[in-house]
C-alpha cells in the first residue's frame, strides 16, 4: 500500500520535483550527493564502489546509478520500519529523507482516509502540532533581524493584556520555555474543557491573561509551555501589523516554496489533501475511530503541512540562503537559565545528541496526529514523519531512521564539513525531575470527610465538589465527571486530571483550599467555598 512517486533515477532531473508533486523546487541538482566534501578525500561507496572526491566528476553515467542504489538502501530501511502501517485498512505516515539537501526518500505509508480509500502521500497533508514551535521562533527571529523587536523586550511592551505577574517575562523567556507562564492544556481541563471542544486562539489568550501566578520567577526555570509560544505568534501579529498566518505565509512558507503549508486560524478551514486522525478502537470498523479536533492554537500548533514541504524546510535550515544565514544561525542556539545553565531547548527545537552527532529535533502529538522532525545538519541530514494514527511512536521511528543514517559515516558520503566530528554530551536539561511520592496513607472513609465540600479556582473560574463514596475522595466537574484522589499522605492526593492535589489549611487547622500541580502547571489554586453540595 506504500505510496511513493516514482523516482527514474536514470534521468539527471532527479530532485524534489521527481519526488514530489511535479512542481519543480527551484533548487539546482545536487550531482555531489552523497560524495566526500571539503576534506577532499575519497570515499566508499555501496557495494565496493569507489566514489571520489567531488573535485573529480563522475562520469556521467555513473552519478544516477551510485544515486540510485544508496536511495533504494535508505528506502528499504524505512520501508521496513513503516511496514506495519502499510495495509489498507490501517493509518499510516509520509517520510521524507534528506542529505545534502536532497531528498533520498519520500513516501506514503497506509492511508489517509479509510472512509474514502485515500492512501497517504508524499503531498498528503498533516497536522504537525508542537514542530509549529519553529516556525514561530523563525517568524521572531526574522522580525529580530528586521529591529523590529528585541528578544530582551518586555512581553508586556508588545500584550499589555498580559497580568502583572508576568511583568518580568521578555520575549527571549518565552522562545526558550523559561517565562513561567501555565501551559493551557492541562489548564483548560482542569477548567472543564475537553479535548474534542472547539478550542481557539482567543480561548487561550482570556485563559493566559487570567493567570494570577506563574510557575517560578522568569528565566529561573525550564519548563514547556504552549501558551508561550500562542503568546509569540501575538506578538509576531502585533508588531508586524499583519495576522500571524499572513506574516508566515509571506515570509516564510512562499519563499521556502512550501506551497502546501499553512497555520490553521479556524477550525472548520477546509484544508485540501488532509489526512484523517484515528486511534485504535474494537468496536469500530477497521478496528479504529476518527478523533476529531476542533483546535486552533497557532504559534504552539495547528501547523498543517507535507512531508515534501518538511524536507525543503530541512534543507533551508541545513543550507541557507546568505539572507537568511543570520536568522537559521539563532535557531540553532539554545537557552541559558539566569545562573548561567544551559538548557536543551531552543528556539522551538531540542539541542540534542545522536551516535555522538550534535541533532535539533521536535515532535509533535494532537488529536490522533503524531509527527516528528529530527536532523543533523553537520551531517547534512535529516527525517520527518508525520503519521495520523495515536498510536504511532512517530518520535521513536525517526531517531531509530537518523541513527542508522549517522552511523552508516563513510557508506553514505558527504555533508561533514572539515574539521566537524562527533561531540559526546548534551546540554543541561534545566530541572531535574522529582520522583512521584510513594502511597504511605490509608485514611478510612472518616477521615476524608474533612475533605468534602466545593472548590473554586478563581483563575479558571471552576468549581470542583469532593465527596466521599464508599470510602474514596471524589472529585465532581458537571462536565468532566468524576475522578478519584487517591491519597498518598495526609493533605496529599493524587488524581488524573489535577497531578498532585495539596490541601491547605489555616492556623486552626481548617482546610482551605489546594493546590494542583503538574509538570507545567504549579500550585494551582483552589479555594473552598461555604455551602458547598453537588453541582447541578
């Protein structure tokens, strides 16, 4: 069932244009690939073929035949990986694999439409999710180099919407994750919402600018937050006078070529080609279900694109233009914590290390999508997949891709630059995670009934009822239902939809209130209300 355009490696037009839609890139083929670069040393090809240095030609004849071969060895091993999703009656993914910017491979694997018998291709387009994150870091850099903003700015100056409390947030917090501002999903639940509501842009601004605490004093900390990025793609629209889809379309995404890229700014946009989102399910047809999303959250998500338009986006960054060199440079630098510590994340990518290679990478997750972009451009290459089932390991699956790829050195040539050589740590993480406290309380069902009562949090403008049923503390939302606290130590709970539940008391010992922490969300208030009693 793979889907993949027929790639005549035997004519000299090979490039994105025979490995795509037909639509020429622009880009000039690249007759060095996969050969040996500035150290000028030969190197070995597949099947015990000499390939030379890329001063000497190739006659001819030879270049289509060595291109040829390595592509069908990379194609193999991606066919064989992705064999699993390549029926008819399953979702699937589109790949594409670059070096030298080129592609190498691109193909569609199951289908995008089981409704309709629609099979993914390489044109076939998906809801890439949290890989959005770039784009948007991109679209600040480029108005960066523009002086239109600086990163030390105030996120105040540009949203004076924003609370006080995030008084001390700078533009550069929220590129790298550190601002301390909530992350909205985990809030919106908590507020009741469900992932299957429609979800806007605007909903998620009145929710950020609402928030009476942050998570720790700006640039003390890591930890990701979409809002920050939501906050950003304000920010791009405001400065720049133009809506944020507007702005990439324009400055980004049309000059790349990337003709069939977009931000989705409403959720009933038709989008042409768009892959189905399913997750597995028994009791349905084909043993899976369409999960539906109703989101539009541009700057962290809601990117919809291809894996061709995902490989020219690879090469860009791979190999700027000499306009865009300065802007790609500040993509691939990484945030500092205010005492000095570095982090992995960085300008919408995670800094990271593969086979000893330095590589940028991000996934993404939304609905049944499930998509990630990793690439090592000392290396010169690079992997997307974007699959459209829940329960694709689409992160798993391009390292395992890469990591072959890097460890293959010499058999597939060029793109190491002289001088350039594996490096053999990462970068700090920014906090270290807690271990999850182990149950040591097992209180009777009368010692929870202090417990009882109804819940607010003014920041969410949601209420909560705590009950006791048959000796369990429950907590009831008219919306979500019920869900169990389960008690790990006296005040201390823990439930799904909050993380770690606090009690707080006053000097009487009289509860108060608690607290929801998860791990981008802290101490999140809820306060106890008298009179509490079942909501209707």
């Amino acid at each position: 069932m793979r889907s993949q355009i027929p790639t005549q490696l035997s004519s000299l037009s090979h490039g994105w244009a025979c490995m795509g839609t037909g639509r020429a890139w622009c880009l000039p083929l690249l007759l060095g690939l996969f050969l040996a670069t500035s150290t000028g040393c030969p190197a070995q090809g597949w099947g015990g073929v000499a390939v030379v240095a890329a001063q000497e030609p190739l006659p001819a004849e030879v270049r289509p035949v060595l291109q040829e071969e390595q592509g069908a060895r990379v194609s193999q091993v991606v066919d064989s990986l992705l064999a699993q999703w390549d029926r008819p009656d399953s979702p699937g993914a589109a790949v594409v694999v670059i070096q030298d910017g080129e592609p190498i491979h691109l193909a569609g694997y199951g289908m995008a439409s089981l409704e309709h018998g629609v099979p993914n291709r390489a044109e076939t387009v998906f809801d890439v999710a949290s890989i959005s994150k770039q784009f948007t870091a991109y679209a600040v850099a480029l108005l960066e180099a523009d002086g239109a903003l600086s990163l030390d700015d105030p996120a105040r100056r540009h949203i004076p919407e924003l609370p006080e409390v995030a008084e001390q947030v700078t533009i550069r917090h929220l590129v790298h994750h550190t601002s301390g501002i909530r992350d909205w999903p985990g809030a919106l639940f908590m507020a009741g919402w469900s992932f299957e509501d429609v979800l806007s842009f605007r909903h998620i601004l009145r929710m950020t600018y609402q928030q009476s605490e942050l998570n720790f004093d700006p640039g003390e900390e890591y930890a990701y937050s979409n809002t920050g990025y939501n906050l950003l793609a304000e920010v791009v629209s405001r400065v720049s006078g133009k809506g944020f889809g507007e702005f990439t379309r324009k400055r980004i995404f049309e000059p790349l070529d990337m003709q069939d890229t977009r931000f989705l700014e409403d959720h009933g946009q038709v989008i042409p080609g768009r892959a189905e989102s399913y997750a597995p399910d028994a009791s349905h047809d084909l043993g899976y279900r369409r999960v539906t999303s109703n989101l539009t959250a541009y700057g962290s998500s809601s990117l919809f694109t291809t894996a061709q338009d995902l490989g020219r986006w690879m090469a860009h960054l791979q190999r700027p233009d000499f306009d865009r060199k300065e802007v790609v440079e500040r993509l691939g630098e990484h945030g500092i914590l205010n005492g000095g510590e570095s982090i992995r994340y960085g300008w919408g990518q995670m800094v990271d290390v593969l086979a000893g290679w330095p590589i940028f990478r991000h996934g993404g997750a939304w609905a049944g999508y499930r998509s990630v972009l990793v690439h090592a451009p000392e290396r010169q290459l690079g992997v997307a997949i974007l699959g459209n089932t829940a329960v694709m390991d689409a992160d798993g699956l391009g390292e395992e891709i890469l990591r072959w790829l890097l460890e293959e050195g010499d058999s597939l040539g060029g793109g190491q630059e002289a001088g350039v050589g594996p490096v053999s740590a990462a970068t700090g993480s920014g906090r270290a995670d807690e271990p999850e406290p182990e149950p040591s309380w097992s209180p009777d069902a009368q010692e929870l009934v202090e417990y009882g009562g109804r819940y607010r949090s003014p920041e969410l403008d949601s209420r909560y009822t705590l009950r006791i049923q048959d000796g369990m503390l429950l907590a009831e939302h008219f919306r979500l239902g019920v869900q169990l606290l389960r008690p790990l130590r006296p005040d201390h709970f823990r439930a799904p939809g909050f993380g770690e539940v606090r009690f707080t008391r006053d000097r009487e010992g009289r509860i108060t209130g608690f607290t929801a922490t998860q791990p981008r969300i802290r101490d999140l208030r809820f306060l106890r209300e008298d009179g509490g009693g079942p909501e209707r």
